[in-house]
C-alpha cells in the first residue's frame, strides 16, 4: 500500500456555505470533486498528520463510497486515527459528540442535511472542529481559498475496508476504529433526562409517533425510544435509513411530514408526534391537534428545561438566531438570563457556549439544542419534551396555552420560495437594501415600521463580525419581517420570508398563523416587491 500524490486543478465553486459544501450528488461523484475538497479541508487546518478524525454520514447515497475515499486520504495525509460509524453512518448530533468524547481534532460528516438523497439528488461534506461544532467563518474561507491554489491530493492506493464489522482495522498504517453509531450517543441522553419518569409515563399508557423520515435518526430513535424507555412497538416510523430517504424529502416540517401532522390531527391521535431530518439534527414538534413552531418549542423548553435533571441547576443564558422569532427572548427575561442574537448557522451558538455564556439555542428552521454537543440535536429536543409531559403529565395544547397566556403569543411562519433565478432574487435583496434608510416611520397595513436594517452581528467571545446576514423590519409592537436568501440549497437561490407579530394577551392568543399574519404577509410582498422580482406570488413551502 503506498500514499499516491496525484496532481489536480482548482475546481470553482468549492465554497462551503452555512454547513458545509452541498452539491447535487454526482457532481461529487465525478473524480476529482470530492478529493479535492477534502484535500483542502486538511491544508486549510495545518494538516492531518499525527491526527484523529471521526467520520460519518446520514447514509444518502455515494455516502459509503465517500467515506472510503476520505479514509484513504486522511491515511495518505498523515493521520493517526479516524473514528467512524458502522457503515459510514453516525447522525449529525452524535458525530460531534464523539468529537467531544474522544477528544480528536475534528471530524468530517458527510450529509446535505434535510435536502434530499438519491443519484441526482444532494451530497454534502462539512467539517467539525475539535469542540464538536461546525467550522467557523475563518476556517471556511481557508478551505475555500485551499480549493482555489490546490496542485495536488493525496490518497493510499488501500483496498477498501469492512465498515460494516465494529473493531479496529489499519490502514496503510493508520488506525480505523469502527464504531456503533448509537451506543454512545443513547449513554448520552441517559445521563441527560429522567429516562425512569419517561418509561413510567410510557407504561401508563401514553402514546406517541415518531417519523424517522427513512433517514438516519431511525436507529437512534428506535433504541431509545422503543428499546430502553418502552414505547410501544412501531412507536417509530420509516425507521430503516435509506440512501434516498425512500423517494421522500427529509425534511421535519408539516409540508414533508404530513402523514405525522394528519395522523396527530385525526380523531384516535396519538399524545404526541415528532419527526427528524436526514442527519438527524432537526426536530418537528406535534400534540395532539396542535402544531409547535419551532421558535414556540425553544421558547417552551427554555421556561420548562430545569424540570430535566441535566438543567436542574438553570440556564446560563439562550441563544437563536436572528430570524427565530423573540418568543424565547420574553422567557430569558422572566428567568434573570441573557439572550443573545446571532446570525443563522449554528457554527455561531458555538464560541458561546464554549464560553459557558449559554445553555439552550435554536433556529426557527427546526433546529434546537444544548451544551450538551456543539450541533443542533433533534432526537434530545423531542427527549426534553418528553422529560417535561412526563413531570407535567398534562397534553401539550394545554401547555402550549398556558405558556402564551404567561408570554403571549409571538406568531410565526417562514415563507420559502424555492430554485428562483439567482439574479433576480439577488437583485430584489439589494433593491430592497436600498431601501432601508428611508422605511422607518412609514405606515403600511396599519403597522408603522419602527427599524429596518441589514444584520451584522458583532461576536461577543472573540470579536469577529458577521455582516449582510439578513435584512429586517421591525414594527411598533414587536412584529417583524426578516428575509434572507438561504445557502443550503443546490439550485438557484431560495429565499426565505419570516415573519412574525405578537400578541400579549389575554386576547387573540388561539387565531391561526397565517391569519395573524395577514397584515405583515400582505407588507413583505409590497415592501421587497416579490411579485414583480420573482414571478412568485405564493411560497413553495409554509411553516
């Protein structure tokens, strides 16, 4: 076995986004695409000699293939150890927390998120930093401008190796350890919640449904959920990870998950209902005949989380992002504790929770998590809130109303537009950045707009800025319209309204979203002009 030097040339476009580099799957496939990107992934971190790794993926297809070839470039490269799941597979939230417990320099995952899989369908590589969280901004454009001068990759010229045995294997004489993807991450949240109470909540009767989408939280759910707190067999479903998520979007919203929402909507519903995503670090939230948002869900497990005895002790602070509506806000405030504003992208929550400034984050694009790992977690947030209906032992309408009477109502919904002509959806952002300094004062559909601007945040931790991340418009009372074009598609440009407006109560706390929003519905269109720069008068998807 001998470590290949093999010459290459910058390919454009290798830069990696809010999460890592995505591209429709056979882009990846064709060689040299992948080996470069992660031969500028080693460059960009002072290289991987001497170093320890993990490796893993959601399992989508040309997921097994990668793995390989990156385990042949990080021997070829250097490194001591890699550490990777069975089969090429570990979720998201558990890849970085065996960054965390094996103490290795970081780890490389393999996943387009909630994107879909399939041979023309999304592939995605994103690199994890010693801490477990995704790789900051600097770090990013270092493996992007790596692609732009790279001559050269290295990779053993190994056979392939048996993923699928757990134990240690070498190859061209580094270590590869292969592990059970599940084991560690369940001992986990063991240590976390009140998995007794839970059990006992499930053997008096209650009920549940868990849509694992085809995607790779099935395993993980089915051992926790079914094997050590009891839940009922076929608690779980679409349990079995499939390389195209069984022809389905892996996405955990109402639009994708509908047969969740219909089945907690019907008249023998279930007591509660939660699905994951295709790496399973987002979570959707359903009782019976109600639908949590996300932004609701964070808000509700900030105010109840010391009920769980990993945060019997209390938060140190909250974090979302920008767009997550402020419902959160209103419950740190109640609590003593700080909040904080950061721009989308987890790799944002992780400087403070490092710092110990923080303990609970999420993103209103169903993404919530804690101290616990540096990634978003979506089988430990539908964890908590079994930890709380089991302490609580009370249906999570009943909850959720006697939350917004304490904190009133933010309501909220993001409107995504999906594949629009990049040129056009960049010239409305920039027409609408245009502007900002003349709305604030004006009046429309009866709401005077207080500010406007574009985003920047300033780190708190390190200093670092982060500007351009999002234009808002803030009203008198506490309604607001966000938009912003997202980086975690593959095609064209999606831009993703957000909008929000609150209701303190007592009145108005039980009307439907979109109905609550119809004043600030109706001013984003005609404030950014959607219509005349997009062609589109509706969104593809409403959550």
């Amino acid at each position: 076995m001998t470590a290949l030097t093999i010459a290459t040339t910058p390919i454009a476009g290798q830069k990696p986004g809010t999460s890592g580099l995505r591209k429709k799957t056979p882009v990846f496939m064709a060689t040299p695409y992948l080996h470069n990107f992660v031969q500028a992934i080693f460059d960009a971190i002072g290289g991987a000699a001497g170093k320890t790794f993990v490796l893993g993926g959601d399992g989508r297809y040309f997921n097994d293939t990668a793995a390989q070839i990156i385990l042949k470039m990080a021997a070829a490269n250097g490194a001591a150890r890699v550490i990777v799941g069975q089969g090429a597979v570990l979720s998201t939230p558990a890849a970085s927390h065996l960054i965390r417990l094996n103490k290795t320099d970081g780890g490389i995952i393999m996943s387009a998120s909630h994107n879909p899989g399939g041979p023309t369908e999304d592939f995605g590589v994103k690199f994890n930093m010693a801490n477990g969280g995704p790789a900051p901004e600097a770090v990013t454009e270092a493996m992007y401008q790596a692609t732009t001068t790279l001559s050269r990759y290295l990779i053993s010229d190994a056979t392939d190796i048996d993923l699928g045995k757990i134990g240690r294997v070498t190859l061209d004489g580094m270590a590869v350890d292969v592990v059970d993807p599940v084991a560690d991450y369940a001992t986990l949240m063991e240590s976390l919640f009140d998995f007794p109470a839970i059990k006992a909540m499930f053997a008096g009767g209650f009920r549940m449904r868990f849509d694992a989408m085809h995607a790779v939280t099935g395993p993980y759910a089915r051992d926790i959920l079914e094997n050590r707190l009891g839940a009922a067999p076929g608690t779980v479903i679409n349990g079995t990870p499939l390389p195209d998520f069984g022809g389905h979007h892996p996405d955990p919203n109402p639009t994708w998950a509908k047969a969740l929402m219909d089945e907690m909507f019907s008249a023998d519903a279930p007591d509660f209902g939660a699905a994951s995503d295709g790496d399973g670090d987002r979570n959707m939230v359903v009782g019976r005949g109600i639908y949590v948002s996300p932004s609701d869900s964070l808000a509700f497990l900030a105010a109840n989380a010391q009920l769980a005895p990993a945060y019997r002790a209390g938060l140190k602070g909250v974090a979302r992002s920008m767009p997550t509506s402020a419902a959160v806000d209103r419950v740190a405030a109640s609590l003593g504790i700080a909040a904080y504003e950061t721009p989308t992208g987890w790799k944002f929550f992780g400087n403070l929770l490092d710092a110990g400034r923080v303990t609970l984050c999420g993103e209103e694009s169903f993404g919530t998590g804690s101290d616990h790992v540096r990634e978003k977690d979506g089988l430990w947030a539908v964890l908590l809130w079994l930890n709380i209906l089991a302490v609580k032992q009370a249906p999570v309408a009943d909850l959720l109303a006697a939350h917004w009477a304490r904190f009133g109502r933010n309501y909220y919904s993001r409107h995504d537009f999906e594949a629009i002509a990049t040129d056009r959806a960049d010239a409305m952002m920039a027409a609408l950045r245009a502007s900002l300094p003349n709305l604030p004062g004006q009046g429309i559909e009866g709401m005077v707009i207080q500010a406007a601007d574009d985003f920047a945040y300033t780190d708190p931790v390190d200093g670092s800025v982060s500007r351009a991340q999002g234009v808002r418009i803030i009203f008198d009372g506490g309604s607001r319209i966000v938009l912003r074009l997202s980086g975690t598609g593959t095609e064209g440009a999606t831009l993703r309204l957000y909008l929000e407006r609150y209701a303190p109560g007592p009145q108005g706390l039980d009307l439907d979203a979109q109905a609550a929003l119809a004043p600030v519905i109706n001013a984003a269109h005609e404030l950014a002009g959607i219509a005349a720069f997009t062609g589109r008068v509706a969104p593809d998807v409403v959550t």
